[in-house]
C-alpha cells in the first residue's frame, strides 16, 4: 500500500513543483533580481524620493474566495526583471502583493456568487473589491514613508490586472500610474462561449444567460471601469487569450488607455515564449501567460518608457 501511494505524490511534486514549494512565492516584499522566493519583507525604503515603487499584483485560482496561494517565480520573473532599472535617475524596486487572503461577502455554499441559486445583486463586496481596497491602503503607506504618489505605480496580471483597471476607475490619482496584463477573472470565457466563432456579444449573452450571477458582477466591473473620463494606463492583451482574450475591445472605450495587442501567437518578434521555472521550463501555450514568458521582456522597454511617461 506504501509504494502505492508513494509514486503518485512523488509524481505530482515532479510534475507540480508549486505543490514541493519550489517555486512558490507566498508572501508580500520586493522581489530581488534575479528573482527567486526569497523577498525582502522589511517595509523599508532607503532614500525613497529617489525610488519607483511598482506594485505587483498576483493573479488568482477562483474568482471570490479566500485561497492561500500568492504567485510563482515563473508569474513574476519579468516584472522582477525591472528591478534596479533607472528612470530619470530613479531606480525601481518591485512590490510583490500578496491578497488572496480576502474573500468575497458573498461565499456560503448555498448563496455564494456561482451557486445556481444566485441570481443578484451581489451583497456586500466581492474578492476583487476588497483587493483594491488593499492597493490603496498599501499606496498610502508608501506615501507615509516618503515614496511620492507619482512615483508608485500598480500592476498586475489576470484578476490582478483587473484589479488594476478597477483601482484607478474608482481612484483615478491613488498613483503615477498602471500597467494591466490579461485582465480576466470570470474563467475562461472567451474559449468556452466560442467568441471566435459566435462573436463577443453573442458569447457574452451565453455566458449570461448560464451564469446570470457572475455576468452580471463583471458587466457592473467593466461599466464602472468605462465611465472614467480619463485613464492613462498601459494595458496588454493577447487575442489568444483562452479567459478574455476575444472579449477586451470595451478597453479600446477608455479614454487614456495605451492598449497594446500581441498579436504574434506565442511570438515576440519571432522569439518562441518560454517560462523559466527553477528546474526547468515550458513553453507558452496560451495568450493568457504571455508575460510570463521571457521573451515578454521585449516590452520592457515600452514599460519603462511609459513609468518616465507618469513619474
């Protein structure tokens, strides 16, 4: 019975370095470079009006509840790789965030926002919500400690690039500025209601009328982010993006918004994307994780050009 047992988990620790632990970076600090899972957790910032704080945030596994996972060394590489970069004579530290703590008000098992007996409005606040809350508390402290507001600037990939998007739709001068990657974090619509095939409205009217409880908190999400009058934030999306990848033109709606499609498949420049893992590493199969490739380190310079653009 032991060596029954002992196969599969050694076999799932191979296959899922995240679950050995190898990879995984579980808690909030400024990431080093070259990256690794140890962070600087001291909130510290020597000479602060002479750094760019950047701000990461993670991506998440479900939509609004609590979860204890934070990011892997392949999802931040590239943001990391920023580290110590110079933008009019400031150097940049990253922020790693950590907020999958939160969950949303709306979780029991019987009412919770995917249960079928959902059906609206959602009471009280949702994950995403609560995490916004939480970039704005964090901004403040780096403004307590001497960082200037122009200075700090938010990113984030998936749910934490929608996080982004929402962050400066309710607070449009938190900080210098934004940077969203593959805003998603409703599943993978895009591939499941057959955008390519059926078009963006008429796979948003499947996924309503399936999921009536969820379409309706991201469309409330999207049309709160469409009313800001100005939005100067850099914004990426792939079309091959499995979650929303079909289903972001509405961003192109934004007044301010630099939108910057990759369009090359799983190219930049004709360089195939992999993700550096500690032991190993895998090739991009979809949009989604563009920017964990290494080769998403070609818009580094976009990046960097658009913080001396804010700061």
């Amino acid at each position: 019975m032991k060596k029954v047992l002992l196969v599969p988990i050694i076999y799932l620790l191979t296959i899922f370095p995240v679950l050995a632990g190898s990879d995984s970076i579980k808690k909030s600090g400024f990431l080093t470079n070259p990256i690794s899972t140890s962070l600087n957790e001291t909130f510290e910032v020597n000479d602060p009006k002479n750094k760019i704080i950047l701000i990461f945030n993670h991506g998440q596994t479900s939509n609004d509840s609590k979860k204890s996972e934070c990011t892997w060394i392949g999802n931040a590489r590239n943001i990391a790789s920023l580290v110590g970069e110079e933008v009019k004579g400031k150097k940049i530290m990253v922020y790693n965030y950590c907020t999958n703590h939160f969950a949303g008000d709306q979780q029991s098992e019987q009412y919770g926002l995917w249960s079928k007996k959902y059906t609206g409005p959602y009471k009280g606040k949702h994950k995403l919500d609560k995490r916004v809350d939480a970039n704005v508390e964090l901004i403040e402290k780096f403004v307590e400690i001497g960082v200037p507001r122009k200075q700090i600037i938010v990113s984030g990939h998936s749910c934490g690039g929608l996080v982004t998007l929402m962050l400066f739709a309710k607070h449009p001068d938190i900080a210098g500025g934004g940077i969203s990657q593959m805003q998603a974090c409703f599943g993978k619509l895009s591939r499941q209601y057959k955008a390519k095939k059926v078009g963006a409205e008429a796979a948003m009217e499947k996924f309503k009328n399936k999921k009536p409880g969820p379409a309706k908190v991201r469309q409330n999400q999207i049309d709160n982010i469409k009313k800001s009058k100005n939005l100067p934030l850099l914004v990426f999306t792939h079309p091959k993006d499995p979650y929303e990848g079909l289903l972001s033109d509405w961003i192109d709606e934004i007044p301010g918004v630099k939108r910057i499609i990759i369009s090359e498949d799983y190219k930049i420049k004709g360089k195939k994307c992999v993700i550096q893992h500690p032991n190993k590493s895998t090739p991009v199969k979809d949009g989604h994780r563009m920017n964990h490739g290494t080769c998403f380190q070609y818009y580094n310079s976009t990046i960097l050009e658009y913080i001396g653009s804010r700061i």
